[in-house]
C-alpha cells in the first residue's frame, strides 16, 4: 500500500500516515519502532518528553531499513524554550536519536506565560538554516502565537501539531493553519480510542467493510491532516496502515466531521503552562 506524501511550505515531501510511539514506554519502543516499520511505516513521530528518542533511534537501526529512508519528527520540551537551551536540547535528541539531521523538529507547548517560544523559534530558524533540520515546526500553536511568530520571526511553521480528531474537528484553526501554507498534523487522531464507539461511525464503517478506526484515520487524510496513530499491538499497527483502499463520500465525511463538540482529550494550549522539574 502506497502512503501518499503531502507538500510542505519549504518544497520538502512528508508521508501523510507515521507511526507515534507517545505512551510506549521506552523498554517497548524498539521493537514497537521495528515492528512498523515491517509494516510499512515510514515516518515515526517522537517527542524528548516521551523519554524515547533512544529507543526510537535503535527499532530504526535494527529494522534494517536506511534510516534515510524513515521520517523522523522530534519536540523541543516545556523545560527547554529559550535560544540557548534549545540549542543545547536540539543537539541532546540528534545525539540520543543517532542521527546527523532531523526531517522535522517542533516546539511542543507554547507554554504562553511560562515559556519563551519566540526565542525557541528563533534556536530552530538557526538549526534550520544550518541544514541540521530539513523543515521546522510548531505543536498546540493556536493562531495568535502563530502571529506572533510571523510578526517576530523569519520563518513560516512548516506544520502545525494539532489535537484533531471527530469530536474535535478545529475548523478554524486548520483553516487558518492552510491560509497560512501551514500543514495540519493531528495528535490523538482517534482521540486515543474515544471516538471508536461512535455510532454514526460504526455505521459508515459497516457500509465500506471497514473498522471504525480505519474510517477515521481516512476522513483525516481525505480533509489532508497528517496522522501518526499509536498502537502498541502489531495487529492494529496493520490495520491503521490500510485505509488507502477505500474512500469515503461527501456525505460520509460531512456526517463525521458534523460529531465536532469542541471537545478535547488533552489540555488547551492557551492556558496550559506545565513546565517539568
Ligand atoms: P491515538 O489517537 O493514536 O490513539 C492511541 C490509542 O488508541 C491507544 O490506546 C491504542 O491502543 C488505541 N488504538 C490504536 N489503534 C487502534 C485500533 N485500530 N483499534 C482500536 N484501538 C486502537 O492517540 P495518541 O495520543 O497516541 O496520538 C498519536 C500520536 O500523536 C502520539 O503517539 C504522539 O506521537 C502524538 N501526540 C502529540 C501530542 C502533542 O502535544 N504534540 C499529544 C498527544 C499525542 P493500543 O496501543 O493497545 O493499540
């Protein structure tokens, strides 16, 4: 099954479905890493706060497949903003990764009162300009950090890390995110499991002889979301990979996303300031 890949704003082609390991824990993520790549992953999204980047680096290695060949999307930590730590942080995940470059590195939170993500931004524009990332990017910005950005920076986000999923559709934003040639990547693309019970999707998955996982991850990549679901059984990992099979209609996609309730897994980034010891 061919994984399409998706533009992004600085020429660079990432594959639209990946593989993310957050909540693996570290003693699992070699194998979990291995495990989908054999699958046919081919992009892996990890974060220094998932206390995985080692591991994520071993299951690439003993895959066998080039590590050229793999995706590899990292995070700057709450702990780290500011010009020099990022700096120091973005060169501690090379290191622990094992790798020279890194195809994408993203500040995690905004953290707006307790954080510094313009002077974070400013270290990844550096990383960027020294070839060390092949693009740059955010996660959680909503759109008047993104402004900020744009009136205080040079670079445009290559991607905007997002929560999306049915029940939390984030019309604006990702409209606001494309006006801005920013891509949408959605965490929690099946908000960890909680929308998988839905009945308007179990009764779409039963018209296209689909799981109704496989029929959200497809209305992600049909509205051109990036997705990296989780899944720690290989079983799963096979399933979330084949949804290029199948298409959903105007119809189907309408219904799902009208469950939208604005209604998130995980804290709201406007007022989220947690900053670990
Ligand atoms: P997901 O929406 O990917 O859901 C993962 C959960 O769903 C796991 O419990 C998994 O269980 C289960 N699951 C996976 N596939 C299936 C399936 N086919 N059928 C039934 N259950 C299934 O949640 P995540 O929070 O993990 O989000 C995905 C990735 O997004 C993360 O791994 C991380 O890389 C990124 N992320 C980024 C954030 C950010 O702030 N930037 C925040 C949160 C996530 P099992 O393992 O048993 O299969």
């Amino acid at each position: 099954m061919t994984v399409p890949h998706v533009h992004l704003n600085n020429g660079v082609e990432i594959p639209q479905l990946g593989f993310g390991v957050f909540q693996i824990d570290p003693a699992d993520t070699a194998a979990a890493v291995s495990q989908a790549i054999g699958v046919g992953y081919r992009h892996i999204d990890t974060a220094e706060m998932y206390g995985n980047e080692k591991e994520v680096g071993e299951g690439i290695r003993a895959s066998g497949v080039d590590v050229a060949d793999i995706w590899i999307t990292s995070k700057i930590n709450n702990n780290r903003h500011g010009y020099d730590s990022t700096l120091a942080a973005f060169d501690q995940t090379l290191t622990d990764l094992g790798v020279e470059q890194i195809d994408l590195i993203l500040i995690h939170w905004p953290l707006p009162e307790a954080g510094d993500f313009v002077g974070t931004w400013k270290a990844l524009e550096k990383v960027y300009a020294e070839g060390r990332a092949r693009s740059i990017g955010v996660s959680n910005f909503q759109s008047n950090h993104l402004n900020r950005l744009a009136d205080e920076c040079t670079v445009v986000p290559a991607v905007n890390q997002i929560e999306v999923h049915p029940y939390l559709t984030q019309d604006a934003l990702r409209a606001f995110n494309a006006e801005h040639g920013i891509a949408t990547e959605a965490w929690s693309p099946i908000a960890q499991g909680g929308v998988l019970n839905d009945p308007v999707i179990k009764g779409i998955a039963a018209e296209h002889g689909k799981s109704t996982a496989q029929v959200v991850l497809r209305w992600h990549v049909q509205l051109d979301n990036i997705i990296f679901p989780k899944s720690s059984s290989a079983e799963r990992m096979r399933e979330n990979f084949e949804i290029f099979d199948f298409e959903l209609s105007p119809a189907d996609m309408g219904f799902i996303s009208a469950l939208n309730r604005d209604e998130r897994t995980g804290p709201d980034p406007d007022v989220f300031n947690y900053v670990p010891a």
